[in-house]
C-alpha cells in the first residue's frame, strides 16, 4: 500500500522523487479502480455515452494547437530545430488523432449518430483540472514537467480498460483502450527521462515547494476520472484512497 507522508521534508533528488512517485503511484492506482468499477458490472448507457464524449473531447481538444505548432517550427526546421523533435511532434499529434478516432468510433456505434469534432466540451472537473495544469506550468521548467507525468494517469485508466470484456461494443473498446494504454506508455516512458533529468540537475532548494502542487494535481487527475465515469468510486472509498489505501500504479518500465 502506498501512502504519502503529511510531512514533507524533501532534501535531496531522490526524496523528492520518490514522493512525488509515492502521490502519482496512488492516485493512478485510483484511477485503474475507477475503471475496473465501472466495467465490473451492468452500467446505463448513458454513463458509457457521458464518459466516451469526454474523452473525445480530451483527445481532440488539443490537436489543432499541434498542428499550428507544426507549422511555426516548419520554419525554424533544421536551423534551430532538430528534425528529429519535428518528427517526435508529428507523431504525438496523429497520436492524439488515432485517440479520437478509436474512440468516435465507439460512441458511434453506440449511438447510430456522427458528431462534429468541434462539438465536444469539457465538463466542470475536466475544465477544474486544465487549470491547475496551466498553474504547474507557471511553476518553472519543473513544474511544466510534473504536468508532463499525466500519461502515467492515461497508463492507468486504459490499462483497466483494455481489460474489458462483453458484446461487440466492448470488444471494440478494450481494442481502443489498448492502442490508446501503449501509446500513453511510449508518452510516459518520454515524459519520466525529461523530469528525472530536470530533477538531477536542479537546485534542491525548489523541490518542497512543489510537492503539494505534484500531490493536488495527482488527486485532480483521479477525481475527475471518477467524476467522468459516473462516480462508480464512492466519497468514503475515496476518502481511503486519499489515506493510502489502494493498491498503487506503476507504469511498467
Ligand atoms: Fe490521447
């Protein structure tokens, strides 16, 4: 069982490293609980509808930020940028495209109906959790790479869920679900070298103040998968989760 101690007293890389690991580890463990809940039993179809249309939202919402991004580095291609970041970005984007369109596919299986792309918004949780995600990224390079830990949450979740079995319609998804858990992996294997390295070399003096944001963003990161999923966790199930209780999530290495 992982907890996380209420007194933080990070002194060196591998403290702050290892508790920031401790909170992330926990709460993903939450959020494969999420998922596996909700999949173990019977649930409405509008659940599987409410979830499916919010995580097409977060699949597509950023992709036309990447590509105009594309476009701006186009112009530095080969002079101040490596061509090989320019192909590590292009992938991500037709990443997230695949994301989107595994899942479109199941929502309209589901429903017999297309939606524009442009038509799906964020819930209240999800919009709550982008903010706090703008906060890390005004917390210095480090805190930017913190928010860069998100895959491992998205490891979790689709690791529950290409787990699922049923009719077609579930088949369907735990294929989704396993193209989106390997992807996410390949984003949180990346994602982890970029933050242990800025850890090496940072000025340990930065580390205590960031863990309670690394600790907030973890729990933000759970309670909206819960909330997306129709709350299957209840308050008191994570009230113990909060306290520890839960079996951690570790991506595999
Ligand atoms: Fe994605």
């Amino acid at each position: 069982m992982a907890s996380v101690p209420a007194r933080v007293g990070a002194t060196s890389a591998y403290e702050f490293l290892r508790q920031v690991e401790a909170a992330f580890h926990q709460y993903w463990g939450g959020q494969y609980e999420v998922v596996a809940t909700f999949f173990g039993q019977p649930r409405p179809r509008e659940e599987l509808i409410a979830w499916l249309e919010l995580q097409c939202y977060k699949e597509i919402k950023a992709v036309p930020q990447m590509a105009r991004r594309l476009v701006e580095l186009y112009d530095e291609l080969d002079d101040t940028v490596e061509r090989s970041r320019y192909e590590a970005e292009a992938y991500e984007l037709a990443d997230e495209v695949q994301h989107y369109r595994v899942l479109a596919d199941v929502l309209e299986l589901l429903t017999g109906q297309r939606r524009p792309a442009r038509d799906f918004r964020p819930t209240a949780e999800q919009s709550k959790l982008e903010a706090l995600r703008r906060e890390g990224k005004t917390l210095g390079e480090l805190g930017e790479a913190l928010v860069g830990f998100a895959p491992g949450g998205g490891v979790a979740a689709f690791g529950a869920g290409m787990r699922i079995a049923g009719g077609p319609i579930e088949r369907q998804l735990a294929k989704a679900c396993q193209v989106i858990y390997e992807q996410e992996l390949h984003h949180y294997r990346e994602s982890r070298l970029i933050f242990d390295g800025l850890v090496r070399r940072s000025d340990p003096a930065v580390f205590e103040p960031l863990l309670p944001y690394a600790r907030a963003l973890a729990r933000e990161h759970f309670l909206l998968r819960n909330a997306a999923f129709s709350f299957p966790l209840a308050t008191e199930r994570i009230a113990e989760i909060d306290a520890g209780h839960v079996e951690p999530f570790v991506p595999p290495l």
